[in-house]
C-alpha cells in the first residue's frame, strides 16, 4: 500500500464517524500530512456544522507547517456556499500546496469546480486515490444526486421456504434478537424507513432504532385509503411521519398526510420525488411483499438486505418478492443467513 492510500485510508475510517449524523451531506475525512507525519485531521460530524477539511486545518497547531503540507481528503472540497464557506477558499487561503482527493463530487454545485480552483491557483492536485473505497462509503449520496431520487434499500426476513409471513399475519418475528438489533442500527444510518398499509396494521412496529440510543429514521408510511387505526404506533407522533394518502386530510405534530396520485403509472414514483425534493437521501423498505414487490417491479432499488432464518418453515403463506440477482456477499448471524444484494 502506497503512502497516498494509507493516508486516504485514515480519511475514510474518519468520515465513517459521521454515519447518521451528516446526511443529506456525505461523509468526509480530511487528514493533512508534514514530513512524513500526519499534524491535523478531521471529520464532517453532523449537517450544518464545519467541514472535515476545516476541521482538520484548526487541528493543526502550528499553521505555518499547512504551507508545506499535504491535505488528504476523500473527496473533493466544496467550492459553493452552503450552511457553511467553500473549503476549496479556505485551502488556498492557507496556502496548502499539495490536495489528494479520494473522488470527484457529483452534486451540482460542486462537480469538478472545487478541483478547478484549486487548479487555478497553482495547488498541485492528485485524484483517483482509493476512487472506488471513497465512492462505496457514499454511495447513497453520489445514487441520489445522480438519480434524482432518494437510495432505495430493501430489507426483509423470510424463512428457509422463501415466506415473509404466514396468511394470517399472525408470524411477527422470523428473524433473531441479533439479526433485528443489526436491523434497528441499520434505521439509525438511514434518512427513512418505510412500509405499507399491511404491515403497519397487521405488525404495529415503531419503525424506530431502539436500542441503539441515536436518531430515529423519518417514518414513511403508505395507506392510501386511511386504514390504519389512529392508535397505532406509526400515528403516535413520537418521531417523524409521512403518511402518503389518497385522502385529504389534516396534518398534526410530527404527522404529515400528503395526498399522492396512487395509479400505476405515477406509484411510486411520486413518493420519491416528494421525498427528494425535501432532502430525504435513502430510505430502508421493510415491507410488505406488495409494498417491496411494486419497487422490484419497477427496478426502483439499488440494494438488498435479506435475512434468511435457516430453521424457520412455514410451508405456505405470504411469498417472499421476486429477486433476480444473486447476492454479492452472505454472513451467518447465528441461525440466521444474511445476504447483501446489489443493483448498482
């Protein structure tokens, strides 16, 4: 491993740190190197505050070194006002000589404008180092800019007989203890979680990352016709809701009813428009099968987490969406099998 990859390697560990927290923002580390010797880094923490590069550069103890340093970040420094300066400026402004950039920014007000004006004053700048690690780690960011809809997660649990729930409803957990708590970590990294009318009834969940103690995704549920009984969970206004209806109807604290088309040829892609337009970046799709069916239908997805519970058979009931491609990876969670699928 080159010296350049090693340092890009710390970038990406420190951007990690801001999973759940910087979103619709990426993840960025920034590491800023002097003789061999890394003397600053830092992360984008939480949307809305500073940047991993000016993180990094107030880390730094004596900024006379920053004239004859590297500056190491994942990717490429904004060159717009946000909610905070461009740090492309704030580069040049310390007269940092030396960039090496993971990969370029695909959002529009950046794009290879942040590479540019550090070009224009004569910075020396490298790209492409760990390119394909640095877009992984954000590929819900780069999927959503470039599709212009929020990064479409499908997850589930079916037996070893391919249900996802017996024909009364009655099975609510297939899936064990260890493979739901990874489930409800999953809710706290997203934007949004949602589900159909059917499994907002029949299951009642919160929707909800529990015990991880964080954030809790915006819950996005589908009831077109208003089935679902004000004393559920998902109405008790206890963390951000969507309802998408057919219905016109009042909104209340943290309960947003929002009249949708629902024919096929506009479901559900107006859901997703509405949900980019408002900053909502990936959303997790826990179900039901109709629900998780009508996006695999229309190719809407980018991956899938399925669990498989080895030792579960109904034999008959609810059958599991149609998924065509093979998954990219497996892991055994006790009883369980988890398998990652991609349609990147």
């Amino acid at each position: 491993m080159s010296d350049h990859e090693i340092y890009m390697t710390r970038c990406l560990i420190l951007a990690q740190r801001g999973l759940g927290y910087v979103a619709p923002n990426p993840m960025v580390g920034a590491v800023i190197v002097y003789n061999g010797k890394i003397i600053g880094e830092g992360y984008h923490q939480k949307y809305g505050d500073p940047h991993a590069e000016v993180n990094a550069i107030n880390s730094v103890a004596d900024h006379e070194l920053l004239k004859k340093a590297t500056l190491y970040v994942n990717l490429e420094p904004c060159a717009h006002w946000g909610k905070t300066p461009p740090c492309a400026d704030l580069i040049i402004e310390k007269q940092i000589p030396h960039v090496v950039i993971g990969c370029k920014d695909v959002f529009e007000e950046v794009n290879g404008r942040g590479i540019a004006k550090l070009n224009d004053a004569e910075i020396k700048v490298e790209t492409g180092i760990l390119e394909k690690e640095s877009l992984e780690m954000n590929r819900q960011f780069f999927v959503s800019n470039q599709k212009k809809r929020p990064y479409i997660i499908l997850k589930w649990a079916q037996t070893a007989d391919g249900f996802l729930a017996r024909e009364d409803h009655s099975s609510k957990w297939i899936s064990n203890a260890y493979s739901r708590l990874l489930s409800h970590r999953w809710r706290a990294e997203e934007a949004a979680i949602m589900v159909g009318t059917n499994t907002a009834i029949y299951d009642n969940p919160q929707l909800s990352s529990r015990d991880m103690k964080t954030k809790n995704p915006v819950r996005i549920i589908i009831d077109k016709t208003g089935k679902i009984p004000d004393t559920h969970h998902v109405c008790d206004g206890s963390q951000q809701t969507l309802i998408f209806t057919s219905l016109l109807k009042p909104s209340k604290e943290n309960l947003d009813f929002v009249q949708i088309d629902f024919d096929e040829n506009h479901f559900p892609e107006n859901i997703l428009i509405y949900l980019y337009n408002i900053g909502i970046q990936s959303v997790i799709i826990e179900g039901g099968a109709k629900l998780l069916q009508t996006f695999t239908a229309k190719n809407l997805w980018d991956e899938a987490r399925v669990f498989t519970a080895k030792d579960v058979v109904f034999r008959k009931g609810v059958l599991v969406p149609d998924l065509k491609n093979e998954p990219v990876k497996s892991i055994d969670i006790l009883n369980d099998r988890l398998s990652f699928y991609s349609n990147l």
